[in-house]
C-alpha cells in the first residue's frame, strides 16, 4: 500500500478510515498561531460520539485547561488516559516507574505506559474507538515522547484503532545537530536513527516513523494529524507549561540539547537543584571553577543525584544567551570540552559505573567515538566534520515529512 499525504485547507474536512489504512488526513487552517489541541473546530465533530482514550500529560492543555477537562465539558466521552514518563500529572521523578491509578479531578482510568508496560495492551484498546495523543516535545532524540508515540503507534495498528495526533511547536525545532544514532547504540532514550537535535514536531516525527518503516516490523499506523497554524520551526517558542520536572525554566529547555550529553559524563548537571540542566560541576573542581552549587534530595525532581549534599564547582549558565545557540544552529561542545580538559582526574570523567544514574557517552551522544575525540583534544570542527555525512542525508529525508517547510 503507497504511503500518502493528503494536506486539506478546511475549516472541517474528514474522511472516515477503515482500518489498516494508512492514508494520512492533515488539517490545516490560516487563522492565527494556534496548537493542534487548541483548534477543537478542526476535530470535535470528529471525535464526538465515539469512545476517546488519551496519552496525555499536564502539557496537554487548551489555554490554562488540561485537554481532558476541556474535552470533557464539551461533551466527548473520555473513557482512558494513558500516561507517560513523569505521569499524567507530570509528578513522577525522572526514569520513576508509574503506577496505574484513577484521576482524582476526573474519574477517569489512568493506565500507565512508564511501568509495568510500556503501550497499550489488546485489552486496553478493546473498548476505544479512537485514540488522541498529545504531549509537548522538546526536540531532542533522548527525550521520551517520542518513543512513546511509536509505541502507541503500534499499538494502534495492532488493534485497528486510529490516532488522531493534535500536533505542538518544538522549542528548539530551529536545530538539526550531533550525530545520528549509530543503531549498535540503540535503547529506550535512542531508539531512531536521528540526531541529537532533531528538527521535528511529533506530527512530523509519527509522518517519519510511518514513512521510514521504523515501527516494529515495519508497520504503518492510520493516523489523522491536526497541524499548527502559522507555525514555522525558526520560531521562538517558550512552552506555556513546564515539560517535566527538570525541565522547568525556559533556559533549561533551550539548554537542554547542549547539556543533557552530561547525563553520560561523571558530572552533575544541576540534578537535585531547582536549576537543572543550566547548571554544571563537581566537587573535583574545586580550585579550578569559583561558580558553586550543592545537590540534594528533591522529591519529585531527583532524589539521589550525583554528589548529592557535596559542593560542586564548574559552569553557571542560567544567565547565558541562547540566542547564540540559535544563531549559530549548533549544539554547544565547548563546555564539554572545556570540562573535560580542567578536570583533575580525567579517568574519572566518561566512567558510568561511577554512578548508577548515568548512561555512557556513547548511549547518550549515540555514537562510538565522540568519547575518543573529547580525550583526544579532537578539535570540535574535526568532530563536526564526522557527523555530516549523516546529518546530510538525514535533512535531505526529513524534507519529506514536514508539515511546515
């Protein structure tokens, strides 16, 4: 079956799918800059009158409403939400396991997909006439979300069900950097061959997912996307709710391609402070750094982190312009550069086993010789240079996939 993209300038223009299909339905509207979620013209008559399930997080919002509240008073019949990493509620720490529950504001079944399951079991679905997903993405291949939604995708397919995708902006959509994941690297926050920094919205990336054959034996799921209006991926977006736990400020979102590499080094990267991700350092660097912070115990945040309630002395960027990182469309090397060349006792530096939060460099970066290069003094235009064959002709397919060219 040919894989096709049908883009439709309407105010309300379905076509039903049976099911299998894999004909796309893209809504798009030139009223304003709105979100997928926000644009309940585009997909309420759709939805009413079946059986709706939900992943959804507390991004999930119209305005200042969470989607579920909002849909619920407009009179759609929400009979499940699946939650994500962090929760439905977003409350859950970092890499936390979720329990299922039942929603205290709503009623509703909460069925957890960070816990005992990862998607939605035959079960689950059995019940559901269509399924929505809508969960803010940051942009970057380690972040969860999209795994998430491939693994809905395929859960959809599997049970016949349609996904109707109410798309959202990436805050850093304007970068496309680091190297494409070597595969040999692949795990649960790399499972595509993409960059670091990919480029995409979740509509784009599920296009991608379906296009590229990387579903699970290559399965294309029937999804119906509801696009951004007036949205282009340049455009600077400060997110109207936080999108996890320790992504709680603008600045650490924009950050957050530069300095979650740190996960895989013997740093803290601001874990166990109300700053992370902006924030850089170790006790070992005392003497060398006069900037200084102390880890702790944060429920909900991070509850052990690394050097927990020792000083750590490094690299305060809080403060630091992140427009030069739009400017220049790059993800930053040099603070790992530059750590690595003033710690003390470089041994220490891309040793994982030192703690039991960390992932190695290698599953962080996905690839097999960036620890090599950084010990080496390899210099970053060197480094660069590696990555482009493979960011060459990752742009040149994503061209194929996006809703705003």
């Amino acid at each position: 079956m040919k894989f096709l993209v049908f883009v439709i300038v309407s105010t309300l223009l379905f076509s039903c799918a049976t099911p299998k299909d894999t004909t796309q339905k893209i809504l798009v509207t030139d009223s304003g800059i709105k979100t997928g979620a926000e644009q309940t013209e585009k997909y309420l008559s759709y939805i009413k009158g079946k059986r709706v399930a939900i992943l959804a997080n507390q991004t999930s919002v119209i305005g200042k409403t969470h989607l579920v509240d909002s849909l619920q008073k407009l009179g759609v019949n929400i009979i499940k939400v699946f939650g994500p990493e962090h929760g439905f509620r977003g409350k859950a720490s970092a890499g936390d396991k979720v329990s299922d529950e039942v929603d205290a504001a709503t009623g509703i079944p909460i069925i957890s997909l960070y816990g005992a399951k990862n998607k939605p079991t035959k079960a689950d679905l059995a019940d559901v006439d269509i399924m929505l997903y809508d969960l803010q993405d940051v942009g970057v291949r380690f972040y969860t979300n999209i795994n998430a939604l491939s693994r809905l995708m395929e859960a959809c397919y599997e049970n016949d069900k349609e996904l109707l995708i109410l798309d959202r902006p990436n805050p850093n959509g304007y970068l496309i950097d680091g190297p494409v994941l070597d595969m040999k690297y692949k795990s649960g926050i790399g499972m595509f061959p993409i960059p670091m920094s990919h480029g995409l919205t979740v509509g784009e990336f599920a296009q991608m997912a379906n296009g590229e054959g990387w579903l699970t034996n290559k399965v294309k799921c029937n999804i119906t996307i509801i696009p951004l209006a007036n949205y282009d991926h340049d455009m600077p977006y400060t997110l109207p709710v936080n999108p996890s736990p320790n992504l709680n400020t603008p600045q650490a979102v924009l950050l957050y391609p530069s300095t979650c590499m740190f996960e895989g080094v013997y740093l803290n990267h601001g874990r166990g402070t109300y700053f992370p991700f902006t924030v850089l350092g170790s006790p070992e660097l005392k003497g060398i750094y006069d900037f200084s912070f102390t880890p702790t115990g944060i429920k909900g945040m991070a509850e052990t982190p690394i050097f927990m309630n020792e000083v750590c002395y490094g690299i305060d960027l809080r403060n630091y312009d992140t427009e030069l990182l739009r400017r220049s469309k790059k993800i930053n090397l040099q603070w790992i550069m530059e750590l690595y060349k003033a710690h003390p006792y470089k041994e220490k530096f891309f040793n994982s086993k030192l703690s039991k939060q960390m992932n190695n460099i290698e599953i962080q970066t996905g690839s097999g010789s960036f620890r090599q290069q950084i010990m080496d003094g390899v210099p970053e235009e060197v480094i660069r240079a590696g990555w482009e064959p493979g960011l060459r002709e990752y742009k040149l397919m994503r061209k194929k996939y996006l809703l705003y060219p």
